[in-house]
C-alpha cells in the first residue's frame, strides 16, 4: 500500500439528474427540427389528392375550378400575384428602410436612434388584420388619386396603364400597404448588419477627410451588403406569406395583369384565407398544395438570408 | 496647399487661394431651405393645384431637396452636396417610416371609440345581431382570443424555454447549429401555413374537431421561434462567472441552470413571452383555418368554432354595413389595446429589471 496511490473517484461521472436534463433540453430542441419536418410532410401528403385528379397542367394552367368535375386549376396566377405584390412592396420597402437604419445607426443622437427604432419595430406588432382595415378605408382613398397621376402621366410604361379606369384594390395599394407591413424586418436586421461594421473603418474613412455620406457610401455600404441583401430577403420572405391585409384589399380577380395600377390581383395566401370556407374537400386539397408551394418559397428565401446573415456573423468580429 | 478646384467649388474673384479651409454653409442653411419648401408647398395647397392627393407634401419636400442641394453645390462643392442631399434623403425616410404607425393608430382610436364600452367589451356577443343593426360585442371574441394566446403560450413557453437552454447550455456541434438554424428559418413561416399544418395534422389525421385547442396550436408553432430567440440572447448575457462560481461549489449543472442562470435572466425572458404573445394575439390567418368564425360564446376550447378578436374584425368587415363596420373598429381597437398592454408591460419589465452596468 503505497501512500502515493490516488483515491479512488467512486460513482459515475454523470449524475442523473444531470442526464435527464440535458435529454429533456435536447428533445425540445428536436421538436422545432421534427415540427418543421412534420409540417413538409403533412401538406406534402394532404395535397396529394387533388395533385393527383387535377385534369389541367398544375404550373401553367389559369383556372381555379378544384371542385369542379373534372377538376382543373392551376397555380401561375397565384404564383405571378404572389411574386409580384411582394416585388411592388420590396421596391418601397427596402430603400426607406435601409435608409431608416442608416439613419438609425449613423445621423440620430443616441436618444432619438433609440426611440425611433423602437416605433419602428412597434410597427411589426400592428395585427394584420388591422393593416387590411386601415389600408381599405383609410389608405386607399389616399392612394387612389396618385395611381391616377400615375396613369395619365406615366401611362406609356405598361405596367402603370390603366384600361378600366379603376384605381381601387390594386396592386400597387397591396404593395404599399405590404411594404409597410416589411419595413420593420428589413429595417431591425439592416440595423443588426451595420451595427457590425467595424468602427476601424468607420474611424479611419472619417479621419482621412470622408464626409459622412462618403464614409457610409465606401466603409459601410460594401461591408454590409451581403446582410442588406439578406434584410431585405427576409422582408421578402414576409411579404410572400402575408396573408389577411391583401386578401382584404386586393379584388381577388383570378388573372395574370401586369397593371399594377387596376384593380385586380391575388396571392397564394390571400387564396387560401378567401376560398377555405366555401371549398370542399378536393379544394382544401389544393388549397393545401398551394400553401405547400407557398411553404416551400418562403423556407427556401428564409433559408438563403439566414445563410448569409449568419455566415457573416462568423467573421465580423474582425477590426 | 490650394484648395483643388474638381473638389471643393471654384473659387471665388477675392478669395484667397490658400486658405486652409473650404466655405461652408451657414449653420441655419438647413431650416432655411426647408422654410423655402414648406412655403412653396403651401402655395401649392392655396392655390390648389392639386396633381395628386398629397402634392403639396411631394412638392415641398422636393423643393426642398433641390434647394438645399444645389445651394451646398455652389457654395461647398460636389462632395459636400452629395452629403447633404444623402443626409436629407435619410431624415426623409426616417420621418416616412414614422407616418404609417401614427396614421394607423390615431384612425383606430378614433373610430374605435364611437361603440366602444365596457358592454361592449365584456357583456354583449354577436348572437342574435342584425349585422345591419347596431349593438352586439366581442365578449365571445375577447374569452376566445384570451383561451387561445393562453394555450399557445402555455405549450410554447417551456418548450421554448428548454430549446433555448439547450442551445444556451448544452448545444455544441452540428445539432445546435441546425436547431440554431431552422429556429430562425421558422420564424419566417407564414402564418397561414402554420393553421395549414394544424389543419392537416391535427383536424385531417388525427380527427380531431375544429377548436380553441387547434388554434392554439397554430399559434404555438409562431410563437415558439420567438420565445426561444429571445430567451436564448437572455441566457447568453448571463455572466459566466456566475455558472463557474456555482459549478465551482460542485452544484450539478441542471441545478446550476435552473437554480442560477434562469432566474439571473428571468426577467428578460418574461420581456421575450410577453412580446411574443403580443405578437400572436393579432394573427388572423391562422385561426380563419383551424377554429373559423363564432358569433356566441364558446367556453370549451376542445370543441367547436370558438371566436376571436381578428376574426370578429374579418366578420365584421366582410358584413359589410355601416354598424358591422364599426364593430370591426371598435373590435380593432380592442386588439390594440391588449397588444399595447403587452408591449407596456414588456418594456417597464425590461426598463425595471434590466442588468446593471458596473
């Protein structure tokens, strides 16, 4: 028996309580993967159906008939109204809110940064619902003289003309009230990318004689731009999916029209929010299908921003 | 050193050559020019020579802009114009930003006040309402909203809360960074996929009647992302000495978290659930699907249709009459009160019980 001997360490190494904690943390961490993955499935497998006895060409066809006999729809109208309400939204959306976070980040005493950010982002609690509400009867009839300016003056571009003289529930009120609905998103995360500039550059553009526009135009704008570009594709992935606002302000008209200024339009969403109630089971079905596509857009733009957000964050603490 | 004229502006007949600095505006230059417009858009609005609804806005701030840049251009040069005009650019959006929150709110407020009472809120539902009569209330829609948040925030909460721990704690490796992940990718699901999916899943597959419960469930999977983000940055600021310290003393580690980092960051996390519930409250999409619309109260959240305030607006707006729509704004207001409780609530919490700078 030598006196050098180490005690022995008697039990196990991992308590259980220990154990059993870190399993329950880990399984809830495994529901978000399982939900995501469960709701793939489920949509994939409720569209089937009416995939399946669709008579028209599901990517080309124009007509929304799924209750018919033989049933035909197709999904390019949805698609197109869907694309490009939230192009229209974008197009506002993302110049006044970089410029807002620009704002934010470089021009606003810290006081006035601070509580302008927090109206901004109060926007993002303002229900959707409400959103519609507004836009419908206080909004539009703002708007309405201004897409009449828009056609008489700018008319010869096609997508402001306007052959019924209508200029209510249109795309371009969708797209206003849209990018209104975006301007937090593109705004809160732009402010996120410059606040990881670093002041180095900031410091040293200033100190070599940059005025500040100069300084944001060759320090900051090419360090931030792949987090604005992904800003403004989580706005992008927003819009996609907004639902009630548009269904309630755009007139639901099943066609493809480029004029943004006639009334008319639709998107997948506001689809699904409109016809849910009046269809039957093969039309839920290709409801179901349409949100499915939906679902996929959105995780695929969602998925590309967080890519490169995140991406960036690995190497941004480099000053 | 000269000045060099492709620069600054050229210079002047009797200026000095040399001096060191450039000339600048004066300091009220700004005030001045928007003066200049605020007047120009005001004869614009006397005059009424109204091109478009908001003209004599339009065209005062670009007088403004052209005023105030072309006056920097001839006095200080190109750079500093392209300064100034970037910086008036960035007021203007900013204050733009600004207009659609306060439009909104001042338009709810004020219509929603015209029906609004505590009858309104708590007695009256809408059975047995002529949607052409006035009348009726969101006392079903209130109780249904109020069952609904509180089932998504009761199964939303710990099942955030843990994830959160999980990637604050545990996660290293790829499965964090993947939960890392797709937590942030699931804050981008529409909500109207999220009833899609409780739809499919929960009334299609497993049977189940429309519900309260479903409903909630919709709400959870939006509401989850947001409570584990937020908790998550909580448990990340929580100083680390405070774990090494209680680790130090041979606690095990599960009594550590729940025993000294929970409740060091508790105060932030109850910020984090209250915002997301105030988020969730407002959705509409979700419910139109899962629970659809009730003009009566519904106790029981397991069975049948029960209300809710976004939907009773949907209702309302879709009635279509001039006392349906009141209701809607009375009903919105309501909404936003409760959403503004929330964030009040949040934000005093926040401001309270914030870590203190040493």
């Amino acid at each position: 028996m030598s006196l050098l001997t180490p005690p022995r360490i008697t039990g196990s190494s991992v308590r259980a309580g220990d154990r059993n904690f870190r399993f329950v943390t880990t399984g809830a961490g495994l529901t978000v993967l399982g939900v995501l993955a469960a709701i793939a499935a489920f949509l994939v497998w409720q569209s089937l159906p009416a995939l399946q006895n669709n008579t028209g060409n599901v990517v080309t066809n124009q007509l929304w008939l799924p209750d018919a006999d033989p049933p035909q729809w197709g999904i390019a109208v949805l698609i197109f109204g869907t694309l490009w309400t939230s192009i229209i939204a974008m197009a506002i959306a993302v110049p006044i809110g970089i410029g807002t976070a620009l704002f934010i980040t470089f021009y606003a005493p810290r006081r006035v940064a601070r509580t302008l950010g927090f109206i901004v982002d109060l926007l993002a609690a303002v229900p959707s619902i409400i959103f519609g509400l507004w836009g419908l009867y206080y909004f539009m009839p703002e708007i309405v003289p201004a897409a009449q300016w828009l056609s008489t003056y700018l008319g010869w571009i096609p997508i402001f003309s306007n052959d019924l003289d209508l200029y209510t529930k249109s795309i371009l009120i969708a797209g206003f009230v849209l990018a209104m609905m975006i301007l937090p998103t593109v705004s809160a995360i732009s402010r996120e990318v410059f606040w990881q500039v670093p002041k180095g550059h900031i410091e040293a553009s200033l100190a070599l004689g940059a005025t500040r526009w100069e300084m944001i135009r060759m320090a900051v704008l090419p360090f931030s731009r792949p987090g604005m570009i992904s800003a403004a594709m989580l706005g992008l992935g927003r819009a996609l999916g907004e639902t009630i606002a548009v269904a309630l302000i755009l007139s639901a008209v099943f066609d493809i029209n480029w004029q943004i200024t006639e009334p008319g339009g639709n998107s997948i969403a506001a689809n699904i929010a409109l016809k849910w109630g009046e269809a039957a089971g093969n039309g839920r079905s290709a409801l179901i299908a349409t949100g499915m596509v939906l679902f996929f857009i959105t995780l695929v733009v969602n998925m590309t921003a967080r890519w490169v957000v995140n991406r960036r964050k690995e190497f941004s603490g480099a000053d | 050193m000269a000045l060099r004229s492709d620069i600054h502006a050229p210079i002047a007949a009797g200026e000095d050559p040399l001096r060191l600095t450039g000339r600048r505006l004066p300091r009220w230059a700004p005030i001045a020019a928007l003066a200049v417009g605020l007047l120009v858009g005001l004869a614009v609005q006397v005059t009424g020579v109204t091109i478009i609804g908001l003209a004599p806005v339009i065209v005062a701030v670009l007088v403004f802009l052209i005023v105030y840049t072309g006056w920097t251009l001839a006095v200080e040069g190109r750079r500093h114009a392209g300064d100034r005009l970037a910086t008036a650019l960035m007021y203007s959006a900013a204050t733009l930003a600004l207009v659609p929150l306060v439009w909104i709110l001042v338009t709810v407020v004020i219509n929603g006040l015209t029906v609004l009472s505590p009858q309104f809120l708590f007695a009256d539902t809408m059975r047995n309402v002529n949607p052409r009569a006035a009348g009726g209330g969101v006392a079903h829609a209130v109780l249904g909203t109020v069952q609904q948040v509180g089932i998504a925030t009761l199964i939303s909460v710990p099942i955030g809360l843990l994830t959160a721990i999980y990637l604050s704690e545990y996660g290293r490796g790829k499965l964090a960074r993947s939960i890392n992940f797709f937590v942030d990718v699931m804050t981008g699901i529409p909500s109207i996929v999220a009833g899609m999916f409780i739809y499919t899943f929960w009334i299609l597959t497993l049977g189940f009647p429309q519900s309260g419960f479903a409903a909630g469930l919709a709400l959870t999977i939006l509401m989850v992302p947001v409570v584990v983000r937020s908790a998550e940055e909580m448990l990340r600021i929580v100083p680390n000495e405070l774990r090494e310290g209680a680790l130090a003393l041979g606690i095990p580690k599960y009594r550590v978290i729940l025993k000294v980092v929970l409740p060091t960051a508790i105060s932030g996390i109850i910020t984090g659930v209250m915002l997301a519930i105030a988020r969730v409250t407002g959705e509409t999409a979700p419910l139109l699907l899962t629970t659809f619309l009730a003009q009566d109260v519904n106790w029981n959240a397991f069975d049948g249709s029960q209300a809710s305030l976004p939907t009773f607006i949907w209702d309302q707006i879709a009635r279509g009459t001039q006392s349906s729509l009141d209701r809607a704004w009375a009903g919105a207001l309501t909404l936003i009160l409760i959403v503004v409780a929330f964030y009040a609530t949040a934000r005093i919490l926040a401001a309270r019980y914030a870590p203190k700078e040493r």
